[in-house]
C-alpha cells in the first residue's frame, strides 16, 4: 500500500530526497494534511468517469487524490524541478498526465480536446499558487471550456471577494467578473498551518459552478466589463463620479453617462457596490451606444 504523499514525514523525505528548496516568487506551499485533500476532492464530486485539470500539482499530494477519484488527470506544473519528483511519487498511478508549462499561456482548449475527448464530466481541481490566482480563474471561465466547474483553494480574502454580495465590502468588479459565469460558494476555510511551509494568511476552497449561461445577457460583453471596473475604480466615489472620471471621454459626456444612469434606474449617488449584476447589465447595455 502506498504511503500518502500529504503528511509531514513523507513530505519532508521527498523533498530532503531530491534537494527541493520552495521557490518563493512561485507562491509555492504544500498541502500536509491528507484529510483536507480528501474533503477538497470531495466538493468537486467527481465519479470514475469524471476528468479532472489541477494547476500547480507541487509534490503530487492533492493529484494522488484526484487520481484515486477520477477517470483521468492532467495536472500543469510550471517548476521543471518538480518533473522528476512527481514521476516518482505519482508511479503508482496510469491515470496522470502532467504538463510542463505555464496555465496562463497554454492553449487549456486544445489540451481538454487531446486529453479529455469523449469524457461526460470535467472539472478543475486545484490549490493555486496565490500570486496569480485571479488571472488563472478568469482564464478558465472567460475561455469557455467544457468543464462542469472550478473547486480551488486560494487567499480566505480573495475567496470572500469572489462568492460576495452586493452591499458588502468585499464585492467588488473581482465579485461579479466571476459570478457573470458561475455560482460561487466558499465551502471550507482552511488554517495556514496544514502547509508547508506555512503562508502568512488562512486559506479557504471555494467551488465555482458554471451557468448554463451568464447570469445576465448584456450586449457587449467586455464593455459590461469596463463599466463594472470603471465603477469601483475608487469605492467612496458615487457611481456617476467613478464613470465620469473613468470611462474614455466621461468628462465631456457627463450627460450622457446620466441619462443612461436614469435609464437603467439607478440613481446617480449611489455607490458601485450597492448595484447587482443585473442594473450592471442594464447600465452597460445603455452607456453602450455612447461610449462604444
């Protein structure tokens, strides 16, 4: 029987093993727990049949139990120094393939097409280093892969960021760029101290289920994207100050910008936090036409 990957000892016998040191601008932090990779996995409810996509596999601990619970894996490792220690760990394992390269400059579309053909069930499981956990997020939804969803561990702050309601302080662009595509829900926090080595900042797992469509349909999809930032650009701004001084040519099209206010029936003197999606998506189908 093989020993788990994700404890303390084997850890530590791995990397003293291949002379590993963490390579701190790769955000690198191990998971030793094995119990909470077991709960993780269990939030993506995956099945033998299911395939699964890991960003940034380290040592191999979280794709041991994926690939104890799935069809298949493909797992994208940047760190070349990691190469031979995952071919190691994960030999037990015929159901792994892992990629050498950057996720943020791979062609994900084409590789889910090579590895994944034919499977009815696809998911992204992954602890992501936390220096570039947004971009790879936006990625993943904005190129409009055929997965079911996204179950991630990242920064506590950034998960309350993205599963935030409007009203709130942490809702923000970040909020509804991901809420657009899916329904977010923070399902466990996790404390700094099951790393190695230990971040600074608790961590939480938040699962992204993908709608079948947006949640709202808006005329021009990156514009609604402009509007959203241009609006939170500075947060004690009102929205009609936030869009005047950020959108292109705001300033002489101040009235402009208040007629589609009215339009949409959102008053000038709130602030962007307080908008829902939807009088986003009405607000950016009006502001359209003017500033498009």
């Amino acid at each position: 029987m093989n020993k788990d990957i994700a404890t303390p000892v084997r850890t530590k016998e791995i990397l003293k093993k291949y002379g590993f040191s963490f390579k701190k601008s790769l955000g690198q932090n191990f998971l030793i727990d094995t119990n909470i990779l077991k709960r993780i996995v269990d939030h993506a409810n995956l099945t033998e049949e299911s395939g699964a996509i890991e960003i940034g596999p380290g040592i191999g601990a979280l794709t041991e139990q994926l690939a104890k619970s799935s069809k298949k894996v493909a797992a994208f490792e940047i760190d070349q120094r990691l190469l031979p220690i995952l071919s190691d760990t994960l030999s037990p394992y015929d159901n792994v393939n892992i990629i050498h390269g950057d996720v943020l400059k791979a062609d994900v579309k084409r590789v889910v097409e090579e590895e994944f053909a034919g499977f009815p069930d696809l998911m992204v499981v992954a602890n992501l280093p936390y220096y570039v956990t947004t971009p790879i997020i936006l990625k993943l939804l904005s190129e409009n892969l055929p997965i079911r969803g996204i179950v991630c561990m990242l920064q506590k702050e950034v998960a309350d960021r993205i599963a935030a309601k409007p009203g709130t302080k942490e809702y923000g662009s970040l909020s509804i760029a991901i809420q657009y595509y899916t329904e977010a829900e923070t399902v466990m926090i996790v404390p700094k101290t099951v790393f190695m080595p230990q971040p600074n900042v608790d961590s939480a797992v938040i699962r992204l289920t993908k709608r079948v469509k947006p949640i709202v349909e808006v005329l021009d999809e990156d514009f609604f994207f402009v509007v959203t930032r241009a609006s939170f650009a500075q947060r004690r701004k009102t929205i009609l100050n936030n869009l005047t001084s950020q959108l292109q040519d705001g300033k002489t099209k101040k009235e402009l910008i208040l007629a589609a206010l009215e339009a949409s029936g959102v008053e000038p003197s709130r602030r962007g936090e307080t908008l829902s999606i939807e009088e986003f998506g009405r607000l950016s189908d009006a502001l359209l036409p003017n500033f498009k």
